[in-house]
C-alpha cells in the first residue's frame, strides 16, 4: 500500500462520506423505484464497488447486470471513441433501469450507453453517478442520482482507477499529476 499512496496528492472523499451518501442515495432510490423491481446496470469496471454498496443499501427488491465499456484504454483523458466490450447477459424490454457509473465526465460514454439502451426498449433509463465533474461536460447530460460533484481532478480508489491500480482504496483519492503526465 504505500507504493499506492506515494501517488496520491490528497483525499477528497472519505470512506465515511462515501457511506453516507450511498445510504442516502439508497434511500431515495427505494423510493422512487417502490415496487418496480429496477435493474440495476453497472458500468465495469469502475463502478463495481459502488454498486455493491448502493445494492446493499438498497430496501426494494431489484436485479443486477453489467456492462463494460471502453473509452480510456490505459490514458488519463477519455479517447472519444466508445466500445462496449461487454454486454448486458439479459433483454430489458419493458424493464425499469438505472444506469449505475462510476463517473461522468464529458458524458460521451453514458450518452452512448443511454442511447444504445434506449434502442432495446426499457421502460424507463435512469443514471445514477456516484461522482460528476460538469465542468468537463461536452454533452448535455443530467443524471437523476448524483453522489457528488467534484473539481476537474484525476480521482482514484473507491473502484476508479489509473492503468488498473488505486481501485482498491475506500476512500476517493486526487492522483498527483506526475504520476499521469
């Protein structure tokens, strides 16, 4: 661990908060989706983590697929081109989902993958972001569920991570730059 923290400028969110918020975030999501059955649909790999906290938290039954999209490779700054590498292992026709993301940044790849769904006729697509930058948006993009907005930062850890490491830290770390320059 102290080769992983070497590279890391400071905290930003800590495990407590991290908690709290999927708590609350849960909350209102049993709520909203009483009764409804939503299949959650997490984004791999970064996402992961939060969908394990946020589907423990959650008082609604519910279901669980995945996706994993590429749009980073091993790069800091997203390439602009959106691969889905892997699918959804189930038909959501008439099906209540909620898009669980790790992180949107410009919103080129939850736009494609809202679009891409939308076209497999669900009954409703809603997203639910565990952290958002707006200031990096290139499409308009308003996700239902936010866990926090944050500064145009490099995070790691709570499931994000840089050219697979940090992934495993329990809180949201900024990177230092020379660690991805």
């Amino acid at each position: 661990m102290k080769t992983l923290l070497q590279g890391i400028d400071r905290v930003l969110i800590s495990q407590e908060a991290l908690q709290t918020r999927v708590a609350e975030l849960a909350e209102q999501i049993s709520a909203d989706y009483k009764g409804l059955n939503p299949l959650l649909v997490c984004v791999l790999k970064g996402g992961y983590i939060f969908l394990a906290d946020l589907s423990r938290a959650l008082s609604i039954n519910h279901a669980v697929d995945f996706m994993a999209i590429s749009s980073y490779g091993n790069g800091s700054v997203s390439s602009g081109v959106v691969r889905i590498l892997k699918d959804l292992d189930r038909d959501i026709s008439g099906r209540n989902v909620l898009l669980v993301e790790d992180i949107i940044d410009t919103g080129n790849t939850i736009a494609y993958i809202m679009e891409n769904l939308r076209t497999r006729q669900p009954a409703s697509v809603r997203v639910c972001t565990l952290l958002s930058k707006p200031s990096r948006r290139e499409v308009f993009l308003q996700a239902d569920y936010v866990g926090f907005e944050i500064p145009n930062d490099f995070v790691i850890g709570y499931g994000l991570d840089y050219a697979e490491a940090y992934r495993n830290l329990p809180y949201i770390g900024v990177l230092k730059p020379e660690v991805y320059s």
